[in-house]
C-alpha cells in the first residue's frame, strides 16, 4: 500500500511539473561578488547606446500594432533600467511615487521581483505588483519580473515563473519579460544544480510565448570562473545562451573593489568573462551595477564609462532606493 502511495505521489509530481501546476507561493539575494587583471578585448558589435530607440509610447497590454516591425526580444533590457527587490518597503508603500521618480530620472525598464523560493506566495506584493506595472507602462515604461529558485521544489519554482509570465493586471498589462536569478546554492551539488535548472529554464522556454523575451541573471561572472570557480564548476553558459535572449551579470563592484578606476575595471572584467564562455554566440548583455548603497558617485562614474565603452545593451544599479543623486548624474549618461 505504502508502495503504491509512493508511486502515485511521485506520478503526480511528475505531472505538475510538466503542466506547471504547483502550489502556491515564496525573494531575492545579492551575489557576493574578486580581482585579477584580464585582457579587456571588445565583443561583437551589438548596437551601442547611441543607437537605441527612445521610450515608446505607453500600451496597455505591451502588443505591437497589427502590421509593425516584430518586437526585439533583447528590447526590454535595452538601456537604462533599475532594480526593485522584495525588501525596499518604500517602494512598496509608495508605488506610483516611485514610479513616477523613476520616469523623471529617464528610467527605460523596472526590474521587479515577485518572490523567491523561501517565500510562501508567488507575488509577496501584489497590489504593488499591479500598481506598478499599470504604472510604469502609462509612462511608457518596460516591466521585467524576476523570481529567484531554490532547485530545491522544482515544480514550484517552475509554477511561480509560469504564473507570473501570464500575470495580467486588472487593466490588462502583463510583464513585459520574466528573467531568472541564478545563484542560489540550496542544492548543494553543482552537477544537480545545473540539470535541475536547464530543466527549469528549458520549461519555462516551453511556457511561454513564441517570441517572450527572457533573461538569465547570473552571479559574477568573475566569481564564477576566477575567484570561487567551487562554488559552481561547469556553469553551463552556453546552454543558457540557447534558452535566454539576455544575460544579466550582477556585477556588483562594490563587494570586491573600491575607486572609480577599480569599478571600470571589475565591470569590463565581468563582460569580458561573459564574452570568453560564450564565444562566438554574440550573446546580449544587460550589466547590473551597485550595490547603489555602498557605490559612491565617482565609482558609478567609472562603471558607466565601461558600460558605454563595452558592448552591451543597457545597464542598471541594483536597488532603486539606494540610488544617490551623485549617482543619478552620473547614470544620466546611459539614457
């Protein structure tokens, strides 16, 4: 009895992950980002700031109209964006406000976390969730949810992604994209971290549209393969290139280096190490920066150099509340 028991759990585990039917929900982390000099060489060319189109005009649902030019997938990343986590109540308490103050800096796309795998729900603010989103899109403004998974429950972390793909307000906006933070190491083992989330990531490609632009937001780059190479050997880079249209690299300087010189540098490294693992791909690329409460205005000024020097699509600062005005002047450059 007890074997059959066994067996039809494990049946119906089966079948929720397939149909991405899970429970219901669960926030997100920093990564902990470590030097050494590496040849700063250029990537693909890959449209540089200059050359990226204005806000667009604010849409109710984020379609195009019927007969336009398809949408880029890479579109939602482009330029300058900023971060909001689960954590930074004034935003949460304030929504609209923030919006708003957002807009006014020139801000291209929020990225919003829902939830995270410790959490028991798959949106911990969901009027904010909602007011944001009807928000920013008034003002012409890309919405980007992000989710952080343990590897641990995969058909919930699978259940939460889907749900907030398909998210829809009372107004009718959805997401604009989903990405994935990944760099929890809950699953201790490296090799069934990785399988458990291409699995994952190969579900989520399955859920969602055709065309749905997804980004993989990933730990350093520098903290992957140079300064903590254990902590997950054989990160499979080039499969999630095939599953993502973006990589997001948390590249936050402010753990590992200090000074405006040091900031460039760390920042190149980062989109350099990227560039290595997924050679010949020309993968896009949209830096986060900060941490903004520990980053001081002349450092964002080194970072924002190498952004617009590297080849990559937009760049952020991790989070939105921390942002200083020093800061803000000199991210203004990434508009």
């Amino acid at each position: 009895m007890r074997s059959m028991v066994a067996r039809a759990c494990a049946l119906l585990c089966l079948l929720a992950l397939a149909a991405c039917v899970g429970s219901p929900e669960v926030v997100g982390s920093a990564d902990r980002p470590g030097t050494q000099p590496l040849d700063p060489a250029r990537g693909p060319a890959r449209g540089p700031f200059s050359a990226l189109s204005p806000q667009g005009t604010p849409a109710s649902d984020g379609s195009d109209a019927v007969g336009s030019a398809p949408r880029p997938a890479t579109r939602p990343y482009e330029g300058l964006g900023t971060w909001i986590d689960i954590y930074d109540t004034e935003v949460w308490e304030q929504p609209v406000h923030a919006v708003r103050s957002m807009s006014a800096h020139g801000i291209r796309t929020i990225y919003l976390q829902t939830s995270n795998y410790n959490r028991n729900r798959p949106f911990v603010h969901p009027d904010g969730v909602e007011a944001i989103i009807d928000a920013a899109h008034r003002r012409g403004i890309e919405v980007v949810a992000w989710y952080l998974p343990g590897f641990r429950d995969l058909p919930l972390d699978l259940h939460r992604a889907v749900r907030t793909i398909r998210f829809e307000t009372r107004r009718g906006n959805r997401f604009d994209s989903f990405a994935l933070d990944i760099e929890s190491s809950e699953v201790r083992r490296p090799s069934l971290r990785t399988t458990r989330l291409l699995r994952m990531s190969a579900a989520i490609r399955r859920a969602a549209d055709a065309g749905y632009p997804l980004g993989a937001i990933v730990a350093s780059p520098d903290r992957l393969v140079r300064t903590d190479p254990r902590f997950w050997p054989g990160f499979p880079w080039r499969r999630l290139a095939d599953t993502y249209d973006v990589f997001l690299p948390m590249t936050y300087y402010t753990y590992r280096v200090k000074g405006p010189r040091a900031a460039a540098w760390y920042t190149a490294q980062n989109v350099q190490i990227i560039r290595q693992q997924t050679s010949g791909m020309q993968v896009p690329i949209h830096v986060v920066g900060g941490i903004s409460f520990d980053a001081t205005g002349p450092e964002t000024q080194g970072f924002v150099h190498t952004v617009l020097e590297r080849d990559v699509i937009g760049a952020s600062y991790y989070t939105f509340p921390g942002i200083t005005l020093d800061q803000w002047k000199a991210l203004s450059a990434l508009r």
